[in-house]
C-alpha cells in the first residue's frame, strides 16, 4: 500500500470498466451497482464519445452510487476527476493511457492522494514505467489480453502467456485488460495479475451482479 494515498492491489481484484452502449437500456450507474454488490472492487469509468460534462455528471453517478464502497476512477480525463472531487464527490483517481498526458504531469497535478492507473503494453513503456520515481503511478493496466470491440485501436493481443511476460517487466501493481472471460481468470491470475479487468464481460450481461460474482468466484479471495 502506498503511503500517499488508500490504494490496496487488492482493490484491482475484479476491476470493472464501464461502457455506456453495452450497458444500456440500463444506466451505468445501475450496471455498477449491481456489479459492486457482486464482487467488483474498482470501477473507471470510460467513454471515448462523451463531451466532459456529460462524462462529469456519469462519474458523480457512479460517485454516489458506489464511491464509498470502491475506488472509483475517471478514464483519461484528469479535468472531470478534478471537477467531480472539486463538488466533493467520492472520486478516487483517474487512469491514463500513453497518448494522455505525461503521467508525470497527471500525477503533479491530481496531487499525492489520486490513485493513478497507467495503460502499458510495449516493452518500452515498461522501461519508461520503471524508471518513473516512486508513487507516480499506483498501478499498471497491461493489455490486451485478446482482441475486443471495445477497443478497436487497442495493440496485438498479448495472450496470457505474453501478459505474463509483460507482467515479469512491471515494476508496480498490474491488471489485466482485454476481452477478459471467466475462463481466462485463473490462467491470469497465475501468471501474476493482481486482478482483472472487464468491460463487456460485466457490462454486457443480462445480469450484472451474477456475472461479476461468477468472476470473482474463479478469482477468489
């Protein structure tokens, strides 16, 4: 546990991304709250559509809904974790990818108490990632796992065994992300993710809460 802020590896245990068309016709906010109350313990939340305000309003939603049982985190938007946190509301971080800004800089500016996630998958980006001082980046998001809609840019697929390599160059705590189903959690799990990390697994199900206790039920702990 890093002594800046509250974050645990353990938080990154059953990590759900959200996303807003394979939720509906239900919220997000309602899928979230099903899935923390079957398991999930951190949630970010992610759209690569919505303008800042509305992503705004979906952060302070899920906040209310689940900010005081799980981390809850904004996907690349440092500007809507700093608004949300700013009306008070239980935010705890955001998570960023390599084409956001420097981590260095999200982490200066989000101050020492933001848990700060970071999206890696090239063996540079570890060096990069391991050479950054301490308490920069809380946790890694290493992917993707297999191949997934959610997202089409997203680079070769690892698999597990290259996540596992991938994981031996991975200086902090790291999750798993991509196309990740039930079946995969144990094999990831033994090659050293700390957790997992789903988007349409949960956000897709036509029971949220089921799938996300099916998963940790693999997962354990």
């Amino acid at each position: 546990m890093s002594p800046h802020n509250h974050f645990s590896a353990d938080d990154l245990l059953l990590y759900l991304v959200t996303d807003t068309e394979l939720s509906a016709p239900r919220s997000v906010a309602e899928v979230v709250e099903a899935a923390v109350a079957g398991g999930v313990t951190m949630v970010q939340v992610r759209s690569k559509t919505m303008g800042g305000r509305d992503l705004l309003d979906l952060t302070c939603q899920v906040a209310q809904r689940v900010g005081h049982r799980v981390p809850v985190l904004v996907d690349d938007r440092v500007d809507v974790y700093l608004a949300a946190r700013n009306r008070g509301e239980a935010v705890a971080g955001v998570h960023v990818g390599q084409s956001d800004p420097p981590v260095r800089d999200v982490r200066a500016i989000c101050g020492p108490e933001a848990v700060v996630g970071l999206s890696v998958a090239t063996p540079e980006e570890f060096v990069t990632l391991d050479q950054l001082p301490a308490g920069i980046v809380d946790y890694a998001g290493i992917g993707a796992v297999h191949a997934t809609q959610t997202k089409p840019d997203h680079p070769e697929p690892l698999g597990v065994e290259g996540f596992a390599r991938a994981r031996s160059l991975c200086s902090v705590p790291a999750v798993a992300i991509g196309g990740v189903k039930v079946q995969d959690a144990t094999p990831l799990m033994e090659a050293g993710a700390d957790g997992l990390a789903v988007v349409s697994g949960i956000c897709a199900a036509d029971d949220p809460q089921q799938a996300a206790r099916a998963y940790r039920e693999v997962i354990g702990r």
